[in-house]
C-alpha cells in the first residue's frame, strides 16, 4: 500500500489541509509496516511497534513543521505578507 499511495518521486500526491496529522499518521502506518518483509516478522515486534512508529512519525511531523517554518519566511520575503500571497493566490487562507 504504501508503494501504491506513497512512492518515490511520485508525480501524484494527496493534498491535506492545515490539520495534517492524520495524512502523516496514515502515511508514516504505511512506511512503518512496509519495513516489515513479512507479517511473521511484524508480528515478532509487537512490543515496540509503538514506540517505533512513534520515532517514525516524529521525524516526519518535524520535517514537515521545519518546511512550513521555511516556506513561511520564503513567501514573508517575496510578497511581504502572509494576506499579500493569499491574494496573489499562492496560498490557501487558513
């Protein structure tokens, strides 16, 4: 599935909108189990799935906050405003 949903260098994507944590929740469950070369190997780890994926989702919700913080100051620079860019129609109003 996450081949299917998720593959590298896809030309596709789902877009989100501000609230992106269940897209990233689903997206991290994906890469998570995809780890696994079996379900007999899953099932072994059953302990630590949590924590794992919990290290997993982490990283990419970090990423994912450290892009909009950069995106932020980007778009601040060219139009000079949040509202200015929405204007322009660059970005979606909140």
């Amino acid at each position: 599935m996450k081949e299917y949903f998720f593959p590298d260098n896809s030309t596709y994507c789902f877009v989100v909108d501000v609230y992106f944590d269940d897209a990233a929740l689903l997206q991290t469950y994906f890469e998570y189990v995809s780890t696994y070369k079996s379900f007999e190997s899953y099932k072994t780890q059953t302990k630590n799935h949590v924590d794992n994926h919990y290290v997993h989702i982490s990283k990419v919700l970090r990423s994912r906050w450290d892009l909009a913080i950069r995106s932020e100051k980007v778009i601040r620079k060219k139009y000079g405003s949040m509202i200015a860019a929405i204007e322009a129609g660059v970005m979606r109003p909140l």
